[in-house]
C-alpha cells in the first residue's frame, strides 16, 4: 500500500523515495543497482533497460509471471520449472517469447463511441468486441450519448483502470480534444475512429475513405438524374471530420456535371428524425427537387419518410453508410444507392491499431477502409 501511496521508503541501494506519481510516470531517481529508471510506458510494455542484478531485458509477461531473465547476481536464470516444478525448457522458451500484450486479460482497451444510437456505431461497437475476444483481451465500449463532455470523462475513467490504449470516436472533432489530452498525460496511446480529432497526440485515425465516399455519391446521384436537376444535400453533425469529408467529396464530385444544381443544403446531424425535418422544409421552398444526397443512412431514411411516394421514384435518395435498414431500403427501392462503409472492419482495424500502439510499435498516420456502392443490382450481397 506505501508503494501505490507514494509512502516509499528507501530502496536497497539506499536511494531516494519515489512517489505514487513518480512510480506511475518512471521518474524515479535510480534503481537498486544504481541503473537509470525505466519509463511507465517502458514498465508496463517490458522495454525495461536493466534488471537489479545488471542482467538482460525482462518482458512484461515475464515480470508479470516471474519469468525475469536474470535473479541475483551470480545466479543462473530462474527457470518456470523452478517455481512450479512442472514445465520444462523448452515451454519456458516459449513463455518468454510472448509479450505482455498477448496475455488475455492484461492488455485492456478503452472505446469511447459518440453514440450508440445509430446502428452504424453498433456494428463498429461488435467488429471491436470481435477483434478483442478474439485476441483475448478486455475492452471498456462506453456510449457519449453524443455528448462531448461524457467523452472527457469517459477518458478519465479508462486511465483510471490503466488501460493500455484508449480509442475514441469523437462526438465532435474540435470538442475531443480535451478528451485526448486526458489520455495524453497519463501517457496512453490514442487512436481515433470514424471521426478525427483537431488536437492531441493520436497514433492513428482510423476511418472510411469519406472523400472518395462523397465523390462517388454525387456521381451516382447525377448519373440517376441523366446529368441534370435540381438537388438537395443533408449534411451531417457540423464539426466532425466525417461530415466535412463527405461534404468535400459531394462537392468534388458534383462540379463534374453542370447540369447539376444544389438548391438546397443544411446539417441534420446524422438523425432520422431531424433528416425528415429538414427534408420537409426543404421540400416547401424546393417543391421541384428532383435528388437528395444524405451524408447518413439515417438521415436518408428520414428524407425518404417526408418524401412519401415520391421516394426512389420521382426523388433519388442517395445515401451513406450501409447500414441494415439502409441496404434493406436501397433493396426496397426507396433509396437508390448508398455508400457503405465496413463498420465491423473499422472496429476490428482500431483495436488491432491500439494493440500496436501498446506495444510501442510504429503506426499509420491513417488507416483508410474502402467504401463499396450498394444499388439495386447488387444489395442482395450485403447485409448492412
């Protein structure tokens, strides 16, 4: 207890105490054999310099363990077989290959997702689950509600359980900042998923290919309308990376076909509810709209719903994401295509990218996942 305290007395080379922060951050004076103090970061990954006897690197797992590369000085090394009697050389060889991150149960992860009210958020939520169990490891998914301020505590509570490496999914791009920052001084890795963040030290961003995204919904949108008419965009929550991109891309896209007019555009924060909203004030100023570019499903769905009949038919409804309900719609003919992002791989690639962030290796700046078009002709291959 005087340890995790800070209560430390002297060490066995006589050496000063070090505090609980001290022991946490590895800004401890010397060690017993007068080496230079290891990292936290070292500590917890097993890139320790020196072992009190002078001898070689003991990994995590081996501290964890008791499998120390060397005991006291002058001795052989101590073997598994030595403190149970039952394994030979050989499976201690093995042992010691292994790092601390590969043990089930030692490496946790934290996920901050923004919302867990949209089914897209739930698939990344599974792929993350998956990944995790599957590299038997513990991981903390937590829902923001979209709340930025439950982020920032949300991150507290991950350091407070010692995670390894924190992922967010920033409710908003500019307000995870702090939320990051958190993270950044107890010295856990970050990884960013779908959405990125404006500040911080973030190993990698995970995310869709937004900007190809939206290019290739303005394309499939003019080709349906023969290259000219009158659309409306619906954009997504304002300061999230996601929205930005796809709008970039929508834009990009769109100036390839002149004959195109965006008469109307205006945010409804990726929700259904809001979408139909939107869509239907749209709708008494812009009675002759003739497309609609939804930077969501959710959203999409939400349009389609004010536009009644007219959905798929006299109005195409391009969307974005791939979601269950949006393929079943795109299937249905209410929506005439959708940009489906692979929400289950997003999860898998941010836990595998945070693992590697644990152990200290090198990482992408981005880590970009393909979008795939889903139209009539082939939604029956997806299943959200």
């Amino acid at each position: 207890m005087r340890r995790r305290t800070g209560l430390v007395g002297r060490d066995a080379s006589g050496g000063g105490a070090g505090s609980f922060r001290e022991w946490r951050t590895g800004l401890v004076g010397r060690d017993a054999s007068g080496g230079g103090a290891g990292s936290f970061r070292e500590w917890r990954t097993g890139q320790l310099g020196r072992s009190t006897s002078g001898g070689g690197t003991g990994a995590f797992r081996e501290r964890r363990t008791g499998l120390l590369g060397r005991n006291t000085p002058g001795k052989g090394t101590t073997s598994l077989r030595r403190r149970t009697g039952l394994l030979g050389a050989a499976v201690l060889a093995g042992a010691l290959a292994l790092s601390g991150c590969e043990r089930g149960g030692d490496t946790d992860l934290g996920l901050a997702l923004s919302t867990l009210n949209n089914p897209f958020f739930v698939a990344v939520r599974e792929g993350a689950q998956a990944e995790a169990d599957r590299r038997g490891l513990n991981i903390n998914i937590t829902d923001a509600q979209n709340d930025p301020m439950q982020q920032i505590n949300q991150m507290e509570t991950f350091t407070s359980q010692d995670v390894k490496a924190a992922i967010i999914n920033p409710v908003d791009s500019d307000a995870a900042v702090p939320a990051v920052g958190v993270a950044n001084r107890a010295d856990v890795p970050v990884i960013s998923l779908d959405r990125g963040v404006n500040g911080g030290r973030v190993g990698s961003a995970i995310a869709s290919d937004n900007v190809a995204g939206g290019r290739l919904a303005a394309k499939t949108l003019a080709e349906s309308l023969g290259g000219k008419g009158k659309v409306a965009f619906l954009e997504g929550q304002p300061g999230t990376s996601a929205a930005r991109e796809r709008g970039q891309g929508f834009e990009e896209g769109i100036k390839a076909y002149p004959g195109i007019q965006v008469v109307a555009r205006q945010p409804a924060d990726f929700d259904r509810a809001k979408g139909m909203d939107v869509m239907s004030n749209m709708l008494q100023v812009h009675r002759d709209i003739g497309g609609v570019f939804a930077a969501n499903d959710e959203m999409a769905l939400g349009a389609a719903k004010s536009l009644g009949a007219r959905a798929g038919k006299d109005v195409k409804i391009v969307a974005f994401d791939g979601t269950p309900e949006g393929v079943a719609a795109v299937r249905g003919g209410t929506l005439t295509a959708t940009v489906a992002q692979q929400p289950k791989l997003l999860g898998r690639q941010a836990v595998e990218q945070a693992l590697k962030a644990a152990r200290g290796e090198r990482l992408p700046k981005q880590v970009k996942v393909p979008v795939v078009l889903v139209t009539g002709k082939n939604a029956a291959e997806f299943d959200g």
